[in-house]
C-alpha cells in the first residue's frame, strides 16, 4: 500500500470512529453534554468531508488505488453504523431507520462484492440517487449528534429526523435502484 493524502484521509476516518465512540461515553463529571454532542457532530462532520475530499484528490492527483477503493467504502459505512447505533442508544432517531440504512449499506456492499467477481462491478456503480442519499444522511446524523432540542429556534431533533426520513426513503428508492441494474445478473 502506498501512502498518500487520499489514503491518510480515509485512516483518519477509521481512527475517528473509536474517539467519536467513547467521547459520548464519557463520565459527565469530564465533560458537558452539550460539548460532547457538538464535539461528536464536528468529528462526524470531519469524517463525512473526508469521505468526499479522499475521492476528490485520489482522482484530482491520479492517486487512486484498489486498496483506497476497498477502504474507502468500508470507513464511511462504519462511521455511519456506528453513529446510528449511537443515535438510536441515545434515543434520537428511530431503530428502523437504522436498521433499513445499516441492511441496505450491507446489502449493497455485497452485491457490489459479487458484481466485481463477474468482472460487472460499474454495472452497479454510485448513481446519483445514492449521493441524494447520502447527503440526506450524513445532515441527518449532524444534526441528531448535535440533539439540541431547541437552538436558536431550530429543533435539530425534529429536522434531523425529517431528514433521516427523507435518507430512509432515498435508501430503499437507490437499493431498488441497484438490484433493478444487478437484475439481468441475477437470472444467469
């Protein structure tokens, strides 16, 4: 493996996910809990910009990889899980709504697996639904982190749930979207 920006970027997603996890598991006599849901949103917040940057420049500096191509997804789908763990264990969001992003992450993630052993793997490429999707997602869990029941008039709770809605719907809609091109595979 050859280290570069875009590669560190992504092991700074992996290694985020451990502190962004015990932050929230803190004593309260260490740490306030309105700092550590800002603090768990800025780390969250980082690690979803990383997750766009390490792309950006992998193919901006002609650095991509197999190995940043096999990490890349891997880091963004457990920072995710985790947080919605996280966030479901904290009472901020629905068990469903994680449960149906967790399964489809899985359920993609394995299809794209078994695409790449037919040689098909762009057949079932990111789609701009899946961006919508993930953008939804990722201001869900920003807000949620945050939890503030009222801030400035802004409810994140309820805000970040329409947009968790909103990610659920996006989720099962671009899982369709993916089985729909993988299904001709499917039938050999």
């Amino acid at each position: 493996m050859k280290w570069n920006i875009p590669i560190l970027l992504t092991w700074l997603r992996v290694w985020l996910i451990p502190v962004f996890t015990i932050l929230f598991y803190l004593p309260s006599d260490w740490i306030d809990y309105h700092t550590v849901n800002w603090l768990g949103a800025m780390i969250f917040a980082i690690a979803a910009v990383t997750d766009w940057f390490d792309g950006y420049l992998a193919r901006k500096w002609n650095q991509t990889s197999s190995f940043g191509a096999f990490l890349d997804p891997v880091a963004d789908k457990l920072m995710v899980a985790v947080a919605l763990i996280l966030l479901v264990s904290l009472g901020r969001t629905y068990a469903f709504c994680a449960m149906i992003i967790i399964g489809r992450e899985i359920t993609i993630s394995a299809l794209r697996e078994w695409m790449a052993q037919l040689g098909r793997r762009n057949n079932v490429a990111v789609a701009q639904i899946g961006k919508f999707k993930t953008a939804a997602q990722m201001a869900a869990i920003v807000l949620l982190l945050i939890g503030s029941e009222n801030f400035h008039g802004l409810n994140f709770i309820l805000i970040g749930n329409i947009l968790m809605g909103i990610a659920v719907i996006l989720t099962v809609w671009s899982m369709c979207y993916y089985l729909k091109v993988a299904f001709a595979d499917f039938k050999e």
